[in-house]
C-alpha cells in the first residue's frame, strides 16, 4: 500500500508506544501490544506476534484494515489480539488506540473477577469509577472467533457506551488481563501504565484488612474533572 504521511507517523508512534510497555515494566517476555487507528485510511498499526520488545523494528509493524481485519501491509503475522483491537475501534469510534497488557497486580484483579475499586485520588485522575470486569466467555465465544469476542465482552461491558469508555478508559477481561484505550495510542499506553499503578495501590489497601471505603463523589468528581472535560485546568498544555 501507498504509505501515507499520517500512516508514517502513525507508525512511529505504535512502535514508541510498544516498546513502552516493557520499559514501563507492564511486560514480560513478548506479552503485551498496542496499537494506533488511522480511520481516515481505514487502518491500524500493531506489533507483529511473538516479535520479542528488544528486536522490534518499526518495519516490523503490522497494518491491518478496519473493516475485515486482512493484513494490507507488513510481512509478519499481527498479534494474536489483533482481532480484539479491531472490536473495539469498531465499537467505540472516538477511540484513537488500544494497549492490551499482562501486568501483573491488573491481571491479580482479572484473575480474581474483581473490578478494580476507586479508593483514592490516583484512581479518580484518570478512571471516573471502578474499572470494570468482563462476565466469563462462552464455549462458543471461545471456540470460534475468540480474539474477536474477547473484544465484544468488553463492549458489552460498557454497554457500546463510547461516554462510558471515554470516563473510564480500560477494562479487565476475566481471567485474562486489562485493556485500555485513549485518543491515541501513547495515551492508551498512558492509560495502562495507570492502571497498573492504581491496581496495585488497590492490592495493598485491601490487604491492610480494614474498610476500604470509596472517597467521597464530590473527590473523585473534583480530581477527574479537574483533569478532563471543559472545566480541565491541570497541566500546561
């Protein structure tokens, strides 16, 4: 295919978001891939499979079209959870890109069914409630079309709300791992970087034993708005 500049610098930032997830300690082995939509060309970029973080190129990179998930430019077969991606940029157009991580106090929370629990401030800058957790696959879902039903559970999690994933940009699957999204795929990385943050912040509260009770709304409200919406003053951008 023709590569066009966005394409190009799309890319860039696909190969710079990936290889943050290992230096973000989010990664072990070649767990773990994101990936960056251009919707406009009707694609997007992800890391190839198994492709270890040490020796990812960015000609390594997968491009694969939106609509039926072929492969349209790249010699490497796409992550195995490229078919997940493609749900969820379908479902949710705001979406800019989506980072799939194993990290492992994110995936404790999977593992156990758990929703992720708003208990301090550091959760509420950035997740605007619990980050929620997928119900179980079925046989059927896991029999045929896997990769792509484990993105379908995400969005009938948030109830193909695109206001809900924007509050609240991630999502655990059940007994699998977290995934996040964003306006672009550095803040889909952001976002799992977070994530993983707030999750063991989570663990070790709840492992003091005692009531672990939510802040109150009008804290989180504050810290979430103060760094997203109109009213947004945090920063200097």
């Amino acid at each position: 295919m023709t590569t066009r500049p966005s394409l190009t610098a799309l890319r860039r930032e696909v190969l710079a978001a990936n290889l943050r997830i290992p230096a973000s300690g989010l990664a072990t082995l070649t767990w773990g891939n994101a990936s960056g939509v251009d919707r406009d060309a009707g694609v997007f970029v992800i890391k190839p499979s198994g492709v270890p973080y040490a020796e990812l190129r960015e000609e390594h990179l997968v491009t694969v079209a939106l609509d039926d998930g072929r492969v349209v430019d790249g010699d490497l077969r796409p992550s195995t959870d490229t078919e997940t991606h493609r749900c969820l940029y379908r479902a949710f157009p705001a979406l800019g890109g989506v980072t799939h991580t194993h990290s492992a106090y994110a995936v404790a929370f999977a593992q156990a069914r758990a929703p992720i629990p708003v208990l301090g401030t550091t959760h509420a800058d950035t997740f605007n409630g619990p980050v929620p957790v997928t119900d179980d696959l079925t046989p059927e879902q896991c029999a045929r079309d896997y990769e792509y039903h484990t993105g379908q559970v995400v969005v009938d999690l948030l109830g193909g709300d695109g206001e809900r994933a924007a509050a609240v940009p991630g999502a655990l699957v059940a007994h699998h791992g977290p995934f996040t999204w964003g306006p672009t795929a550095t803040a889909s990385l952001e976002n799992a970087v977070v994530l993983e943050a707030v999750a063991e912040m989570a663990l070790h509260t709840l492992r003091l034993g005692g009531p672990a009770a939510p802040p109150p709304p009008h804290l989180v409200a504050r810290h979430y708005t103060r760094k997203h919406g109109p009213g947004a003053y945090y920063g200097n951008a």
